[in-house]
C-alpha cells in the first residue's frame, strides 16, 4: 500500500507543478542513462540507482514535451502528460518484477528504488529550473558552455553522493 500510496503522491506532485515544456537535450538523457548503468553494474545501493532513474524519467519525459510542441500537436498539459507517461512506462514494470517492494529494502520507511526515483525526479526539475534561472540573470546566456547538461547531472551526482553517505 505504501508503493501505491508514494507512486500517486509522486505523480500527483508532479502534475500539479509542471509548467511550460522545458528542452533538455538528449545528452543529458543520455548522460542520466550511462549514470543509472554504470551505479547498477558497480552494485551501488538501490536508492542511489532510484535517484538516476527519476533523473531518466523527467528528463524523457520533458524530451517528450518538447518534441511534441515542436510537432506543433495541441496536448493539454504536455509536460503532465509526458512525465506521468514515462513514470507509467517505468514504475509498473519495476513493481511487475519485483525490483520494488521488497522486503527490507527501504530506507526511512520507504522503498529504496522509489525514494530515490521521487527523490532524483525532483533534484533533475530543480536543475532545470536553475539553469532557466541563471540563464534569466544573465540576459539569456549560459554562463558555461553545456550548462543545461552540466547543472541535472552535477546535482544529481551530489544527491547520489550524499545517498551514499547515508546507506553506508
């Protein structure tokens, strides 16, 4: 009941706080993708491989968004719709295979996989939100080159670090 309760809660957040589409590039997908391989081949701990995985389903899902807008199709609330999608195409099978839900495998009460899935979900938005931000101060420049795929994945890189700390 916990894993239903934490899924909607998460999707809930996420679609009552989506905004406009924002683009991020398929480098970072990528980049969030090698991440979430290389944390599960190395056997690093399941909240830390959940923070990659809720990195991959925002920054799909925004991807989605964006092309969709591109494509010049009417879809209310496309973010929602693209986010809530991704989340759709990965939580469940996840649940299916029983990678979540498993005994003893929580940390804080809460299954590893989804606190890091929520948890990495909402550190990948807070990045592109900061670099829209940084983007507004300075006149619409980046202050360094790649800068959109260089803020997701240094946060995400610190929470994962920091989730390290913790398991460990």
């Amino acid at each position: 009941m916990k894993i239903i309760f934490c899924l909607l809660l998460t999707l809930m957040v996420f679609l009552f706080t989506a905004t406009q589409a924002h683009a991020v590039c398929p480098i970072c997908t990528v980049a969030v993708g090698a991440g979430l391989g290389i944390s599960r081949w190395l056997g690093i701990d399941d909240s830390i491989t959940g923070i990659w995985i809720g990195g991959l389903i925002l920054s799909s899902g925004l991807w989605l968004a964006d092309w969709i807008d591109k494509k010049g199709w009417k879809v209310p609330y496309k973010e929602a719709f693209s986010v809530g999608l991704f989340f759709l195409f990965v939580i469940p099978p996840l649940y299916w295979s029983k990678m979540i839900g498993l005994a003893g495998n929580t940390l804080w009460g809460v299954d590893k996989v989804l606190l890091g899935t929520t948890t990495g979900s909402i550190i990948f938005l807070f990045g592109v939100w900061l670099d829209e931000w940084l983007r507004t101060i300075n006149k619409d420049k980046v202050y360094i080159y790649y800068q959109k795929v260089i803020i997701p994945v240094f946060l995400l890189s610190l929470v994962s670090f920091i989730f390290y700390i913790i398991t460990n």
